[in-house]
C-alpha cells in the first residue's frame, strides 16, 4: 500500500521540481499513505496474533496516529526558532540523529513503525536544512546503513523462490494491480490540478519501497505470510521501484512544457 517518498523525492529533487504542486501532494499523500498502511499493517497483525479485531485498540492506535503526525507538523513552526547549537547534543548533526531516532521510538511506543517517525522528524529537519547543511553528513549515515537493511531483507529469501512459476506469475499480477491501482486513484484525486499534473501524481505514487519491505518482513516473521508471499511482495518493490524513475521523467518533462505553454 505504501508509497515509497525517498524514490519519488529524490526523482523529484533531480529534476527541481519539488516545489511544483504536483510535487507536494505526491510527497504529502504519501505521508498519509504511509500512516494510514502501517494502522492496516497494526490491524493486521493484531488479526493475526490474536485471531480477532479488538475494535478498542484500533481506535486508539488510529487516534494516536493523527495526533501524532499533526503535533509534528504543528512543531514545525518551532523548530526552526531552536538554537540548535547551544543544545546538549554535541553539534547540528547530533540534534538530526537524536531527533529522528527519538521520534522512531516514540512512533514505536505509539504502535507505528519506526520509520513514520523518524521521517517526520526529518520534515521537521527542513525546517533548518538550510542554515545547518545537515544534508551531507546525514546522506554518508544513509550510505552506511542502506546497505544493512537491504541485506537483512535478501537474507529472509531463497533465490530460488524468486524464479518459482507461481511467484513470476503473480508477483507480475500484482505489479500490475498496484501501477494501475496508484496511477488511477493518483491521476483521479488530483484532476483538479490538470491532465498532466494529474497523470504526474499518479505515476509519482506507483513505487513502493522500504515501507512495503519492511512490512513483509514483519508478516513473514509473525508467520502472517510464507516464503513465496514474501517473495512475490519483493517481485513486486523492485518493479514498481523501477517503473517509477523511468515513467517520471519523461512524464515531468511534458508535464513541464504545458506548464511553459500556458505560461
């Protein structure tokens, strides 16, 4: 279900357009994409584990979920007043690293998955990513934990799940379905915004990413989905991850030239 923002962004900060409209409501629908698949992801899991839907729980994770992200987004106002090198914290770069791994533990505390708070917490970061330069230092962390995450997902598969007929076989179907599934519903929600920009946001959701791995990795560990589940889940990642890059450029640069022409 959800959208990976880092593709698409970085698709988007390469092309500098991620000031452009159809910009933000890729990168703002996918944070509420986000949210809402990991209160999916608790529902299921609880399902799961328990073998029923405890109605009480839901609600509160749910209410829990939208206070968290609005008090985030309310503290962005603030953040950028904060003397941030005159905190306990060593240095810019230190303020970064203990913000994001804070607001993954409290997202964790919370019962969404890390992951949703540590990137808020990075949008509370652009609050300052200008007068700091955090981008670098925090980019060469990235490159040093990238790798270990990916590996900790390819050691949960068996390459010879991958070549299986049967995950071939659906893990295209189910490509297929989440294109068309976030193509259409993007391009219909932002029609509003013109053809282009429309058929923009809805290519611009299609890929999915760490989100989809992490949570196939956490259903195959609770015994929620088999080996070939989850290899038919990664088949679909990597295609969907691939599909996005190469169907938005071409796609932003005539979105663009309308853009010009009417201009």
């Amino acid at each position: 279900m959800a959208t990976s923002v880092g593709i698409t962004a970085r698709v988007l900060q390469e092309l500098g357009v991620l000031s452009r409209p159809y910009s933000r409501i890729i990168l703002g629908a996918a944070v509420i994409d986000d949210v809402l698949g990991l209160i999916v992801l608790a529902v299921v899991n609880g399902v799961a584990e328990t073998g029923q839907v405890e109605v009480g729980a839901i609600l509160r994770l749910i209410v829990l979920s939208v206070v968290f992200v609005g008090l985030a987004v309310l503290f962005s106002t603030l953040i950028a007043r904060l003397p941030v090198e005159r905190l306990p914290v060593g240095s810019p770069l230190g303020f970064a690293l203990a913000l994001g791994v804070g607001m993954a533990a409290l997202a964790a505390s919370i019962g969404l998955a890390p992951i949703v708070g540590a990137f808020l917490g990075g949008m509370l970061l652009s609050e300052v990513r200008e007068k700091y330069r955090l981008e670098e230092p925090i980019f060469a962390i990235e490159s040093f934990l990238a790798p270990i995450f990916f590996a900790m997902v390819g050691v949960r598969l068996e390459l010879a799940a991958l070549a299986s007929p049967v995950v071939l076989v659906a893990g295209t179907v189910v490509t297929i379905i989440a294109i068309l599934g976030k193509v259409l519903a993007g391009f219909l929600g932002a029609l509003t915004q013109g053809v282009r920009s429309a058929l923009t946001v809805g290519v611009g959701m299609a890929p999915r990413g760490e989100v989809g791995l992490i949570v196939a990795a956490l259903g195959l560990k609770a015994g929620a989905v088999n080996e070939e589940e989850y290899a038919i889940v990664l088949f679909m990642v990597v295609f969907t991850t691939l599909f996005a890059p190469l169907a938005l450029k071409p796609l932003i640069a005539w979105t663009e030239r309308g853009r010009a022409a009417k201009e």
